[in-house]
C-alpha cells in the first residue's frame, strides 16, 4: 500500500506473521533471559512475547546498526558488556544470556554525564569537530559539510508556528547555537546563551508550473550552497516556501527547507530534529506543553567525555589494531581515471539513481543469511570485488561512517558523533564462502575498534597529505534512511 505521495503506507501494512519467521516459540528460561527479551523487544519493534529465546537476531530484523544499540542498552540496563562481535557470535537470547554469564574481563564503557559550566561558556572539540574546523580554516568557509533537507508539504502549515518549534529546538540542543572560536590552545565552542532565529520565507504563489518549479530548484540550491559562518551563524537555518494556498487547507502546498552544519549535527540528528520538529509543531499549534523528555546531558558533555575517555590504554590498545590493519595499505586507489586528477579537489559529482529488482534483492537477503553476514556486508563484499577488477588489485580499501552513538543517552542528541571506519579486504580468496568470511570478521573488528577519530587515526599512521584526495581512502560506502515523516493534519515527504 502506497501513501498519496507515493510512499510504502507503513500504517497500513499488515502485522508481520513473527513467529514463522522464528519457529516454535520457546519462552525466557530465566529472570536474565526475560530482562534480554524485553530488551530485544524494545530494539527491535516487536512484541516481547513472541520473541523466541532462540530466535536469531539478524533474521527478525536486526542489524548492525541495532545490534549496536542492543549492546548499549545492555549495558545501561544490565550493567554489563557485550562486544559487536559477540551479538554476532551469540545471536539468540539464549545464547547471549550464556555468553553474558561467562566471566569476563571487559571494562564498562564510561556514562556520558553533565559536566559542570563555566562562566565563558567556551569547551573544547571534539575530535570530530576538531578536524571540520581544521577545514573550515585551512580552505575558508564552503557548503561543503552542509546538510540540507527539502520536505514537500500538502497540507496547511503555520509560518509562526514552524518558527517557533525551530526555535525551541535550537533551545534544547545547545550544539545549534554554538560558535566556534580561535584560542592559544586551539578552537573552542562557544555557547550562546541568546539568540534570534528568523525562518525565510518565499510565497511562488504568483507563479506555476515550469517557472515556479525553477523558482524553487534556485532557491533550494541557493541555500543548500550558502555557507555557514562558524564563527557567528546558528548551526540551523530553515526556509518556508508557498506554492499553492489550494481551494482548501488540506490541498495547500508548500515546500520546508532547513539545513545544518556537519559540525553541529549527523545522519542520525536528521531523524532526531524531524522527529521533535513534529512533536514541537504539533503542541504549539494544539497550544499544548511539548511531550519531549528533558535531555540529560548535552553534546559538549559528550566532547569533554570523550577527550577524558579516550586515552591511555583504550586509545592505544584500538590505535594498534589500525595500525597494523592498514600497514602498507595503499593511500591511493588503483582505478583508472577519465580525467587528470587536479591538485585540489572539486568537490564536482553528480547522482547516479538504479533500482534492484525485487527478486534480486531478495536473492541477496537470501545469500547474507546464507553466509552470516548483513545485507551491508555483502554489499561491501561486491563493491570491493567491482573496484579490485577495475583496478587490477587485491587491495582494496573502503571508507563507511558509523553512528558512534554506542551509549543510551547519547540517543536523543543533536550533534556531530559519527566516525568513519577503513575497511581493507583482501579479495584474492578462492572461495566465495572464504571471501564473505573475511569481509564479515573485518567488520566485526572493525566496529569493535570503532573508538578512534579518523583524524586521529590519519595522524597516528603519518599519512602523506594531499588537497588532490581524501587521506586512507577514496571510495566510500553508506546507507541512507529516507527521512519522511507525517502526521494527522500535514503529510511530509521527500520530494
């Protein structure tokens, strides 16, 4: 079932028949493999009493995104740590419990807790937004690491009211009103405590057609292209445009734009910032209270934990495992170029859009579970062979962002948290089994070694740099969600 704007109608898609997909339904054997289930539940979106204790993880649903969110409510609720690697070794519940119980040497991962203030409201980076800086500076201000969003909108929306949920959530989340400063020691965030946020607004009203949809491809790029001023701007913008006011309200179209820093925000912020935009546009219309829970900590809580943490043992225990995954790795890809490369990047791409056939998607599920890995994995598996025969090496190296999010309440934030992860495979196994092997253990080590900054991985290996391309790798490999959202009055969609 689709939506009017062509979506999947996930509302009205039946309930899924789980227990097939499980087997025999065999309940928790103990208190520990109970608190799991309830735990699995709430990961995964299904209903506690139809998860099996032997039902495997990756095959109701679970990813290596959730697995990483099941290992952090484990740890905040069980008080106990489990490893990526070990989700995949221990797919089950019961299997998990039996893994937990055994003794352990692992060290607890640290809570992010508030830290105190003080009265300049200026705080340290973080790694990640240390290196963004370090751009930001060395190449001035670009739309390079801009994060626009366009929402087309059918339905009455109220200018005021958008204004005034951006606004709240610019208060919330102090990460969207932070500047970033020049220091002795480095940069410094500083915190604003005032601030005016004021949403653009365009009425192409008077306009149709061919010439209105121009109209509104240049203002979406003119934004989309605008730099932010680290220095000054908020890390939020946002613009209102009118397309049609429609006979009635429910046919009014409109479009939303907002867009935000990369150093004030991730893929996982867009979600965050969709979902309390709703819930805040939702109550100041209805003038109810907004339904949001406070947040705990902010992100330069989560900055200043993270340069305390990371360090000593932990750092260099992680540093070594890189260094020796990428010992003489090449800094450079193999593929043959169409064009000279320049001496300074171009940032010039375009987008290239195909679409699976059902079957053989399903044919690649069926192969992943198959051989034990994610659909990603055998993603990444297939582009690194692609990339090795045109390029006549065994050696390939891929780039892949993770949320980095591995405690609770890091969740609910706004904020700059992902890393980026160098998966180097060597694709010269003879058997395809062999191969997948290899690709799934690099990963597992991968995410277990996920702590350290990129940057600070580029700097610990001396890596030669180069304003002709990116340092380690070249090649990148993600996926994206597609942040459509609704509710009962407006419909929101990617256009």
């Amino acid at each position: 079932p689709l939506t009017p704007n062509g979506k999947i109608d996930k509302k009205a898609l039946p309930e899924p028949e789980i227990v097939s997909l499980q087997g025999q339904y065999i309940a928790p054997q103990t208190v520990f493999e109970a608190e799991l289930q309830t735990l699995w539940s709430s990961v995964l979106a299904l209903p506690a009493d139809k998860l099996s204790i032997d039902a495997n993880f990756f095959d109701i649903g679970g990813h290596s995104l959730l697995a990483v969110k099941l290992v952090s409510h484990i740890r905040s609720h069980l008080q106990q740590e489990l490893t990526i690697s070990q989700v995949f070794a221990a797919p089950s519940i019961r299997m998990m419990a039996a893994c937990l119980a055994q003794p352990s040497e692992r060290t607890l991962r640290s809570q992010v807790l508030a830290s105190p203030r003080n009265d300049s409201n200026e705080y340290p980076l973080s790694f990640s937004q240390q290196r963004l800086w370090f751009i930001n500076q060395m190449n001035g201000s670009s739309s390079e690491y801009n994060m626009p969003v366009v929402l087309r909108v059918k339905g009455t929306l109220n200018a005021d009211a958008i204004s005034q949920a951006f606004s709240h959530i610019i208060q919330r989340h102090e990460v969207l009103r932070t500047v970033y400063v020049n220091a002795e020691d480095g940069a410094l965030q500083h915190i604003q405590q005032a601030f005016t946020f004021v949403l653009n607004q365009h009425d192409l009203t008077a306009i149709t057609g061919t010439e209105q949809a121009t109209q509104l491809q240049t203002l979406v790029e003119a934004d989309s292209q605008t730099p932010f001023d680290l220095n000054q701007d908020l890390m939020l913008r946002a613009s209102f445009i009118l397309l049609n006011q429609g006979a009635i309200p429910a046919e009014q179209e409109s479009v939303l734009l907002f867009n935000m820093h990369h150093i004030a925000a991730d893929g996982w912020s867009l979600e965050v910032l969709t979902h309390e935009f709703m819930a805040c546009y939702r109550a100041i219309t209805l003038d109810e209270s907004t339904a949001l829970a406070p947040l705990d900590i902010q992100y330069v809580d989560y900055a200043l934990w993270q340069r305390q943490w990371l360090q000593g043992d932990v750092l260099e225990q992680q540093l070594g495992y890189w260094e020796k995954q990428l010992a003489d790795a090449p800094t450079v890809h193999g593929l043959s170029l169409d064009k000279p490369r320049t001496d300074v990047k171009q940032y010039q791409g375009d987008i290239v859009s195909k679409q699976l056939p059902a079957q053989i998607g399903q044919a690649l599920l069926a192969l992943a579970k198959q051989h034990q890995v994610t659909p990603f994995m055998l993603l990444h598996s297939a582009l690194a062979l692609v990339l090795s025969r045109h390029s006549n090496s065994d050696d390939i190296v891929i780039g892949t962002p993770v949320a980095n999010r591995l405690q609770d309440e890091l969740a609910p934030l706004i904020g700059f948290f992902v890393n980026t992860l160098v998966l180097r495979l060597d694709t010269s196994h003879k058997t395809l089994a062999d191969y997948l092997a290899h690709v799934r253990q690099t990963h597992l080590d991968a995410q277990s070694n996920q702590d350290v900054p990129f940057e600070q991985l580029v700097e610990r290996l001396n890596v030669p740099r180069s304003t002709a391309h990116t340092p380690l790798f070249q090649v990148m490999l993600t996926t994206n969600t597609d942040y459509g959202i609704e509710n009962q009055s407006q419909q929101f969609s990617l256009p």
